[in-house]
C-alpha cells in the first residue's frame, strides 16, 4: 500500500510537471490539461486518504470483535481521529511546499496529540519527510536542479546526525527509563526553529541579502 501510493505520487508529479521541470506528457503550465491532470490527481489522492482511513479503522474494529487487549498508547482508529490526521498531514504538506518547515515538525506534535508514543510519532514523522523528500528530490533531479557534490555532502551528515540522535536518545532513554526525553529534545528542536528562521530573515534583509521573499505568481 504504502510503495503504491509512493509509486502513484511520483507518476503524477512527472506527469503534472512543474515551473522547473517539463511534464513527460508535455503538459503547459497553467493550461486547461495542466488543471484538469492536477484536479483528477488531487481527488485520486484524496481517494486514497479514505481508503487508508477505512482500513485502518477496519483493522481496530476487527481487533476489538477478537478481544484484542490495547496498549494504553494504541490507537483505536475512528472517523474523528483518521480524519483530523489526515487534515493535519496536508496541512503540513502545504507548509512545507510553501515555507521550507519540514513536514515532521508540524506531524510530530500531532501524533503525540493523538496519543502516540513518543518513539513512534518520531519515527513515523521522519518516514514521512522520507517519503516526501524522495519525490522533491525526483522532480529536482529531472530539473536539473540537484547539485550532487552539496547532495552527497549533506546526505552523510544528516545519516551521521540521524544516527547519532538516535544512538544519544535511546541510551539517554534506557538510562533513566524515561521516553519523555523525545518529547523535551523535540520542544527544544522546535523553540530553536521558531527563533532561528525569522532571525535569519531579519539579518538576511538588514544586510541586503540575496533571497528573495514573498510569494512570486504561480504561472
């Protein structure tokens, strides 16, 4: 399921193209072909939301008819809590299309919302910009926008600094015994967030930087 909708993702993003890459159907940007693929796409995705949905529901229920014993952090999956998962996760999508955040930063403190582990909506949220960045990266490298030395070079340090978390969080966790510290590293990870980038902005236009800021027109 998840390998078909990360297959299906990527077909319709080569397909729809972009500003920077070219549709392998040679669809114009903003042309009548180019809305009518992405409203099709939009619904296809949507569809497979609710499929997603009623199976995960549908697997709570029949774990219930067999006298399943949850976990106290197990989910039982209803309409009010896949649906406000799903409205968040598109959500975060949007943002990080829109303003560079990364999904998991907004997921994260979903998750635990809704009661995961802390653990898990760690590792749940990290498979989800896995699954985001191999499509951004997908569609860049047909652009011809990907510049594979500075790829290369920030690939093994996020690999060194992913193991390296992990490595720090589980011992730390083991040690006192105490899952929580997810949950403090991941409120310190998000405050430096919010300090961090509208600090950047600040200086970056006080000293005449290069980037640009706003929204550009979409066509």
């Amino acid at each position: 399921m998840i390998l078909f909708i990360l297959g299906f993702a990527i077909i319709g993003s080569l397909i729809k193209g972009g500003r920077d890459s070219e549709s392998i159907l040679g669809f114009s940007q903003c042309s009548s072909w180019y809305w009518a693929f992405v409203a099709i796409f939009f619904i296809s995705l949507l569809i497979l939301c609710f499929v997603a949905e009623l199976l995960a529901i549908h697997k709570v229920n029949r774990k219930i008819e067999q006298g399943y014993n949850f976990d106290d952090h197990d989910i039982k999956w209803n309409i009010k809590n896949t649906s406000l998962l799903s409205a968040f996760t598109i959500i975060a999508g949007i943002t990080a299309s829109l303003l560079g955040l990364g999904g998991g930063l907004v997921m994260n403190p979903i998750m635990l919302n809704i009661g995961y582990r802390p653990e898990v909506s760690t590792a749940s949220s990290s498979f989800l910009v896995l699954m985001a960045s191999i499509i951004a990266v997908l569609q860049f490298s047909l652009a011809g926008e990907v510049i594979l030395a500075y790829g290369l070079w920030l690939f093994f340090t996020s690999v060194l600094g992913s193991m390296l978390g992990t490595f720090f969080i589980l011992k730390t966790a083991k040690r006192y015994k105490r899952v929580s510290i997810v949950v403090l590293i991941l409120s310190v990870i998000l405050f430096m967030c919010i300090i961090a980038i509208p600090t950047y902005g600040i200086i970056d236009m006080a000293t005449g930087g290069d980037t640009q800021y706003g929204f550009s027109g979409f066509c």
